[in-house]
C-alpha cells in the first residue's frame, strides 16, 4: 500500500498543476468535480500498471510463504502447500512438483508480460 499511496500523492501533486486543472479551477468548478472529473482519470493508469507489476510479487510472496509453513496450511489448496507436500515423493512422482512450480512460473511470467504490454499502451496515448 505504501507504494500505491506514494504514486498516488505523486500524480496528483503533478496533475494538480496543469494548465488544464487551473483552468477549470478558474471557472469556479467546485473541486470534488475537479478532482473526480479531472484529476482521477489521469491517475488511473499508474495505478492499473502499478498493480499488474505487483500481481507476481504477491502470488510469490503467498507461495513462498506457504513452502516454509507461514501462508496457508496444508488442507488448502495453495501452490506453495502443494510444493512441499509433493517435495517427499519427488522421485517416485515428479509431476506433483513440476505442476505446481509450472503453474507458478506461467501465472508469474504471463502476468509480467501482460503488465509490460500494459504499461505500453497506456504510456503511448
């Protein structure tokens, strides 16, 4: 969250002072209107990429922290649960292993794309 209201403060810091936003300031329009008709909109797509790159961080942080026994508890069908749980039978059956770190691995790595691609059409309108 500190890093989204740090973003958040930053853009509208920056926004506030546009030509634009003292123009419609200067006709009398009441700032609840500036502020969500105006300013809100051009934050939106800082925000929305911000999100997309922090999405693999998190589905990361949450299976790690599963894996070493603090996330979620071994009923739950959580990836970092089904890693450990199919740690002890890596020889006999691979693929109870191989799954889960793929399905890590393709969720992680889609979702840092489609932030990449993201982040290039909203920075080029």
């Amino acid at each position: 969250m500190p890093g989204f209201a740090r973003l958040v403060r930053g853009q509208v810091l920056s926004i506030r002072a546009r030509d634009y936003v003292l123009a419609a300031a200067a006709i009398g329009s009441p700032p609840s209107r500036i502020m969500f008709r105006t300013v809100s909109p051009n934050i939106l797509t800082p925000i929305i990429v911000l999100g997309t790159v922090l999405f693999p961080e998190a589905i990361l942080a949450g299976a790690g922290l599963s894996f070493i026994g603090l996330g979620a508890q071994p009923p739950s069908p959580d990836w970092g649960v089904l890693l450990v749980e199919g740690r002890g039978y890596l020889s006999e059956a691979p693929w109870l292993v191989n799954f889960p770190g793929l399905a890590i691995l393709l969720v992680v790595l889609g979702s840092n794309l489609f932030g990449s691609a993201l982040r290039q059409v909203l920075t080029q309108r």
